[in-house]
C-alpha cells in the first residue's frame, strides 16, 4: 500500500460544538500529507445508502472559518433513520452490521475516524465486526462528558458556556421578580454539565444524579438564601420518589409548593449550539493532532483521550472495561461504557464551600 492513504471520518450521536473543528483539523493534517478525506453524510445512515453518502473533503469544501461553527458538516443522522437501534427493532440487526461492512470496504479507506459519545464508541467495541478491513480511530465528543479515561470531551465546554450564558441572562429578570429560576441541564445519567455551569454561574443550589438530596433541605436551603431570587440548576437525569414528569418540573412544584417563587426554565439544544469556545477547539485541534499520529502509526481500535493535559490513544477496550456498564436499553445483548461525577470531584467541595446546595453530601 501507497503512503496516500485514504481516511473517513464520520460524525454521530448527538451534535455539539467542536465537530467541525475536529474534522477541519484533520482535513488540513491530511492535506498537508497527500491524504485524501472522505466524509460520510448522515452518520450510519449515510453508510447504510446504497451507495453509501459520502464526499470528499478539502481544504477548498472545509474551510478554516468553518471550524468554529457548532453542528457538524457532515450531519449526524436523526430519528427515524437506519440506525443500530432502527435495525434492532425491525431485527435485521445482523444484516445492518454486514453492509456497514461492505460500504467501509466499498469506499477503499485505511481507517476511519469515528467521531462520537460513549454510546457509539460503546457500539463500535460491542461490533467490532463492522471494522474488518479497516482501522478504527474513535474520537470522544459529548456535552454529558461521560466517556471514561478522558479528562475532556469535544463539545462539552461550550455546552457549560451555553449553560452558564443562559444562567446568567436569568438571574437579571430573577433579580428583577424576586423570582427563583430552576434550570434543567442536560446531561443524561451524569451531572457533570449541570455541576460545572451550576458553580460558573453561582447557582444557589446544584442537584445531579450522582449525589442523593433531600427537598425539605433545599427548601429550607431557598428560604434561608441571602438573596429573594437566584438561579437553581437540575440535571435532568435528576428523579424524585413518588413524582413523575421532567426534573426541573418536579422541583419547581416542591418549591412552589412551599411558598417559593419560582419557575422551570429549559435551555434544551441552546446547550448543543454556539461558537466552539477556544478551549474546545484546542481539545479538537489536539485530538485530531493525536488520530493522524494514530493513523501513522497503523494503529486500530483505539480512543483520543486527554489526559493530564496531554493526548493519547487508549485501546478502545480499556476505554470499555473502564467505565459504569450500563445495559442499552434498545439492543439486546450491547453494554454501554459511562463515566459520573465521582465522590471526590474538587467541584463538589467547591460549591459547597460557596454556599450551594449540592445534596446530602457525607
């Protein structure tokens, strides 16, 4: 084989900024080494067409001032697709896997780039099958930064400054009501995005679903606040014995309930949007810096992780036995990898030291 190597890169799960920084960076490396880039279109949707719905990519089509923008280029599919789970459910499961298969080796490629969460990463170690034929470099984007072995995921920075905008934009008409807004961050099953926006922006109290919490304490907690207003932020992978409905919701009713003020606010894919922060890109740029080293190298099944400020790959094994695994809920017999906020997190200490509620913490 030649030294022009042939690379695709294929955006999928949720979008968030730093997608497009990731693979303008990687264009420009390979440019810059006779490389050709194939972008696939529509995540596997796309790999699933016949033929598979793919471009490529140059400095000329990814220019420089894309990079900054949030989304991805390359789109990442959406409900109703040919996706893992849409081939699950109609159980043609093993068939989906096989033309995944045939598209990779039908468009000629060394190695693919896989941009995406835990749950396709997950899905990319659980079938492995799909990748015969062609190496596997796995890049982590997510803004519920809850990929094991990484100290940073593409896309979850500016997701805590999207939050933290819209935190700070409340707290002036909750000034101007005496009004308490609870906020209800994305993040699934971990609290990390809500944890980090919640201290960026002073909320008066933080609840993620790692650490248990008592109402009659944050209501006591509101009431005895310095201020008749502020902000509460509540991931929304938050529950409540015995309620039923969205996080935010459910606290809101507790609080009003006890004579608080209040309402539930949900910035939603505000969280997902807006210009890739500095940092972002950086995490980007040296991510896509560490799978062109990988793809020199000829290694496969491997993950970018950043690591005490540095970037490295991992096998994406490690990646797997590394994390909280979790049954997927649409396909049987596949685990999910996840990393939470653990008990020592510095931030913990952090808001509670300033005065937020986090919790029962022991």
């Amino acid at each position: 084989m030649s030294d022009k190597k042939r690379i695709g890169i294929m955006t999928t799960g949720g979008d968030c900024s730093g997608l497009n920084t990731v693979i303008q960076r990687l264009v420009s490396a390979a440019d810059s080494r006779d490389w050709s880039v194939i972008g696939i279109r529509g995540g596997t949707d796309g790999l699933y067409c016949t033929p598979a719905d793919a471009v490529e990519l140059t400095p000329e089509n990814m220019p420089l001032e894309f990079a900054r923008l949030s989304g991805s280029i390359l789109r990442n599919g959406r409900d109703g697709t040919m996706n893992f789970e849409e081939a699950s459910r109609q159980g043609i499961l093993k068939e989906f896997n096989t033309k995944l298969n045939s598209a990779l080796k039908e468009l000629n490629l060394d190695t693919l780039v896989l941009v995406g969460g835990n749950g396709s990463l997950s899905l990319a170690w659980g079938f492995k099958e799909i990748y015969s034929g062609v190496k596997l470099v796995c890049v982590p984007k997510t803004i519920d930064m809850d990929v094991p072995l990484t100290d940073a995921t593409i896309g979850f920075n500016t997701a805590v400054q999207q939050l933290t905008n819209f935190c700070d934009q409340l707290l002036l008409t909750a000034r101007s009501h005496r009004r308490w807004f609870v906020v209800q961050a994305m993040g699934r099953d971990c609290g990390k995005l809500a944890l980090e926006a919640g201290v960026a922006s002073g909320a008066s109290a933080i609840l993620i679903p790692e650490i248990k919490f008592d109402v009659t304490s944050l209501i006591e907690h509101i009431k005895n606040a310095p201020t008749d207003y502020g902000v509460i932020v509540v991931s929304e992978g938050v529950s409540l014995r015995g309620h039923s409905g969205k996080a935010a919701e459910m606290i809101a009713r507790q609080l009003s309930a006890a004579g608080i003020y209040c309402r539930a606010e949900y910035p939603e894919h505000f969280q997902r949007a807006g210009d890739t922060t500095a940092t972002d890109r950086i995490v980007a740029a040296s991510m896509a810096d560490c799978a062109v080293r990988a793809i020199e190298n000829n290694e496969t099944y491997v993950m970018t992780a950043m690591q005490n400020g540095k970037c490295r790959t991992i096998a994406l094994a490690e990646f797997f036995s590394h994390g909280d695994l979790v049954p997927d809920p649409h396909i049987p017999g596949i685990e999910t990898s996840n990393a939470y906020v653990e008990p020592d997190d510095p931030l913990l200490g952090v808001a509670t030291g300033l005065g937020a509620y986090v919790g029962e913490i022991k």
